[in-house]
C-alpha cells in the first residue's frame, strides 16, 4: 500500500500519471478532475489506516472512477486498492462492491490482474461466507476462468485460489464444469511449474469431484490419469488432494470399475504406497480412498494382492484417531471378499481386533465389528473365542450407551458365532451370566428390526442348549414384549425368529404360566390364516398346539 501512496502523492503534488512522466518528447496528460479527487479521496481514506476497512458510498464511487477510468495506471491503482482493503476487511461486501472489481478482472493489463484477482481471492476466501455467493452474483466467475490460461504464474495461481474458494458452493461446482473451466485446472494441475498453482488447481479439482454430476465430466476429461499421476508428488498437500478426489471419485460403481482396470496407472498399488506416508494426513485420505475402491469384489482382492493388508495393520496400532477409522473402515470392505479371508484370519491379524473392539471410537468398534460379521463362520468361530473377541464384543452388548448401528453390527457377529455349541457355551459362562438378560434388554430396548432380530437369534440359540429357570423368570416381562414387536413387524423372517423361540419357550412353566394373559396367543393364532408361507403357519400352528397342550 506504500506503493499506492506513493503513487497518489505524486498525482497530488504535479498532476500527471509518475509511472511514464516522461517518454522522449512527450508527456502524459493531467488528471481529469474526477480522478484527481478521486484520487484525493482514496488518501485520506488510506492515511487513515482502519483496522477493519469499511468501503462507504463515497469510498466506493473514487474506486469506480478509477477503475472504469481509460488509463491503465489508475486501473493498477484501483486494483491495488482493492487488494489493499480485502485483505483486512471483515464486512460483506455487496454486489455494488465488486462490480468495479470484475472490471478490474477484465483489464488486459497483467499487473490489474494481479491485484484484483488477488483482492477477490481474499474477499472469498477470508471474508464472510456471504462473499462467496456475492462474487457468484456478481458475474465473476467467467473473468476468473478466463483468466486460469493467464501466461503469469501470479495471476494464475490467485485466480485457481478464488475458483477453489467459489467451488465450495454447491451451483459454482456444476457451472465451473459446464463452462468448461475444469480444462484449465487441469491443465494446470499437470503442467504448472510453480506448486502454488499447481497445489490451488487440484484444490479447485477436489471441491468439483465433491459434486455427483461433475464426475463422469471429469473422467471424460482425463481427471483420473492428472490425479493418479500426482500422488507421485512430493508435495504433501498435492497428494492429499489427489486422495481425497479418487476417494470422491470411486464412490461411483462405473468409476470403481475403471479406477480398478488401469493397470499401467496402477491407482491402487500408489494409494498403497501412500499409506507410509510421513504425512497423516496423507495416509488418512489413502485409506478412505482405499475403501471406496473396495466396494467391488474385483477391487477388493486387488488391493489385498497388493499388499494392503499389513499397511494398514499398522495404522490400527500406530494411526491417528481419524487415521484408524478410516484403516478399519477400508479393512472391513475388504473382509467382505471370501478370497481375502485367508490373509485375514491370520493370527497376527485378529490379534488387533479386540482392541478395536474396545476403542474409545463408536466408529472404530462398529467397523470392527462389521468385519468380525464378514470374517466369522461356524467353521473358525472358535478362533475367534481364542483371540478374545467374543469377549470384546459381548463387551459391547452388555453397555447401555452403544450405538444403534454398533449393536446391529454386534449383535450380528454374536449370533453367526453362537450356532456353534462351544460359543454357546462361553456366553452363558461369561459376564456373570448378564449376557443373557442383556441381550433380551436390548430387544426390547431398541426399536430397530436388525437388532431385535440378532438378538432373538442369539437368544433362540442359547435356549437351545438350556437356560436355568431362575433366569428366564425376572426376562419373563421383556421376552413377552420382543416376541409381541416381532409378530407385529410383518417380516417373515422375523415372525418365524418368534415363533421358533416360542416354542423353545413352552419347557419353561415361568413362561408358561404368563403366556396365555398376553397379546402372544390372540396374534400367532391369526397367522394361521394369513398369506404368510406355509412353513410360517405350520410354526403357528405347532405354537398353538404346543401351549394347548402345556
């Protein structure tokens, strides 16, 4: 701004423009008088130094006479100005306000566009939210895309910065991309010398590939191969935003497929690498790319194949907290694979899973426990006894606080584990026999179907081989009202789940005794006459038969 001073200083004291007073034998003209009280009023403004600058009326009209003056110098001054004030101004600005300055972005001078693009870049991106939707209006945008093929590197780099910050909005994202200002940026993003540039383009890049509209767009246009080439970058935040857009990018299946075909660009195999990053950051977005890669089978056994799993093994026990949800989240889609499972149930592997099951992180234990679900079958559910993470997640039914989502997942893995004998007989022996009430608590607790289901399941499964009848009394009250929510969801499989675990029931005469002044007989009687399948009524009826009988 010392410059700006100067300059109105000069203009003040001789009349004429101090950038070219004199060329050979010829002068340049004075100053209309508009501009020099123009110029007069933008130096008392500034000799005034505010803190926060506030653009009145009066200020606003001496920007505008010199930006809409013919004579670049007061152009350059304007511009200036303009990037003077942003920078410190915390107030909206209007759409009166930018008007000059999109002229200003519309000058031909290289200099004018260094300072306006800059001034608007600091309006977008430190000033108030409203500015973002303020320079949309103003009709800004198609002067700054213009402005991204600017052969200066200063201009180019303010410019993809006040793209990036406008791209935050949810109509610039899809207009940046109809306007075809996503070719620029990458070109770029893939060519640009200076990492400023180059760091703001795959900024602007990132906020597009948040947009679903956008991505098929930017696939056309060769995104894939600039973001994929980039995560060889040494620079840390170029890498980070590569990530964060493939990880955008794969959660389209069409794209997935792609991403996943690329030999010769392996993008699998270099988000890998990145997950040895020194960067956390870095190693945080690999994983959550990674994980929407590992949405499709076919992806899910590449990134195993290519050595994934012990990578992300160590960000379990060393990441950051963000670090390891993401890891858990990628190594629960992979679990999915039946051809992974081998490499999964390594012992060194679910040696970390109660850990996780037992994380201060809803998130971490809920992952966890969706790849417990994936992982675990009959056949090595004792393995899973071993490790420890029978216990790590009847830790997780027995707490009141967890989540819906964290007892669906849960509950699922307990009740897949327990149609083996030996689960069965680990979970009436363990948590002081509390698991039992717990799980007929959390039926009738929680109003999700999933839940009530597993729980029914595991329930049904431990009444199988033997419940003592002092336990199922105090239940006597919650087992009555699940039961009734089952019949009354008008899920087949949940009614039949009801049905099966009534007459497992009937042995005990606690229940027994209960059953017939309940809801329970009235409702499994009307399923002998509903549509429900054959099996389904044949159950009914062996219910009514069974109490009859009792």
């Amino acid at each position: 701004m010392e410059a700006f001073l100067e300059y109105c200083a000069c203009c003040l004291c001789c009349g004429c423009y101090p950038a070219r007073q004199y060329r050979g034998d010829l002068y340049e003209p004075l100053l209309l008088d508009n501009e020099r009280e123009a110029v007069n009023r933008l130096l008392r403004f500034l000799e005034q130094k505010e803190e926060k600058p506030h653009l009145t009326d009066e200020r606003l009209h001496a920007l505008c006479t010199l930006s809409y003056s013919d004579n670049v110098e007061l152009q350059r001054s304007a511009a200036l100005c303009f990037s003077e004030i942003s920078s410190r101004m915390m107030a909206p600005v209007s759409v009166n306000m930018m008007e000059p300055l999109v002229a200003l972005l519309e000058s031909e001078d290289t200099q004018v566009q260094r300072h306006a693009t800059l001034a608007v870049n600091n309006f977008t991106l430190h000033g108030p939210e409203s500015n973002i939707r303020t320079t949309l209006q103003s009709s800004a945008l198609y002067p700054l895309l213009s402005l991204l093929n600017s052969p200066d590197t200063e201009v180019q780099c303010n410019a993809c910065g006040c793209i990036t910050s406008l791209a935050t909005n949810t109509k610039a994202k899809r207009e940046i991309v109809v306007k075809r200002g996503s070719r620029p940026l990458l070109q770029l993003a893939a060519e640009a010398v200076d990492p400023r540039v180059q760091r703001n383009a795959v900024g602007a890049l990132l906020n597009l590939t948040h947009l679903e509209n956008n991505r098929s767009d930017l696939v056309r246009e060769g995104a894939l191969k600039v973001f994929n080439d980039l995560l060889l970058d040494d620079d840390t935040e170029i890498q980070y935003y590569c990530a964060a857009a493939l990880s955008n990018m794969a959660v389209d299946t069409e794209h997935r497929r792609i991403m996943g075909n690329l030999w010769e660009r392996n993008i699998p195999g270099r988000l890998i690498a990145l997950l040895s990053s020194m960067a956390d950051k870095v190693k945080c977005q690999a994983c959550l790319a990674l994980r929407n890669l590992a949405s499709d089978e076919t992806n899910q056994r590449l990134i195993v194949r290519q050595g994934a799993l012990p990578k992300l093994y160590h960000l379990l026990k060393t990441g950051s907290k963000d670090t390891q949800v993401a890891a858990v989240a990628c190594v629960r889609n992979l679990s999915i694979c039946k051809a992974n499972q081998e490499e999964l149930l390594q012992d060194w592997f679910l040696a970390i899973l109660p850990r996780m099951l037992r994380d201060k992180s809803t998130a971490v234990r809920c992952h966890a426990a969706g790849t417990v679900r994936n992982l675990v079958d009959t056949e090595n559910a004792e393995a899973f006894v071993q490790a420890g993470i029978l216990d790590a997640l009847t830790e997780n039914l027995v707490d009141s606080s967890s989540s819906v989502d964290l007892q669906s997942e849960v509950t699922a893995a307990v009740a897949i584990m327990a149609n083996k004998e030996s689960v069965r007989d680990h979970l009436h022996q363990t948590r002081e026999g509390r698991v039992f009430p717990n799980l007929v608590s959390v039926a009738t607790n929680c109003e999700n179907l999933n839940v009530q289901y597993n729980c029914a399941s595991i329930i049904g499964q431990l009444l199988v081989t033997g419940i003592e009848a002092e336990t199922i009394e105090p239940n006597v009250p919650g087992l009555l009202c699940y039961l009734e929510r089952l019949l009354n969801s008008g899920d087949a499989n949940a009614i039949q789940i009801s049905l099966w675990s009534l007459l497992l029931l009937a042995k005990y005469d606690n229940f027994q005794r209960v059953y017939p002044s309940s809801a329970l007989p009235q409702k499994v009687e009307s399923l002998l006459w509903s549509n429900l399948p054959a099996n389904i009524q044949e159950m009914a009826r062996s219910v009514v038969n069974k109490y009859a009988t009792s």
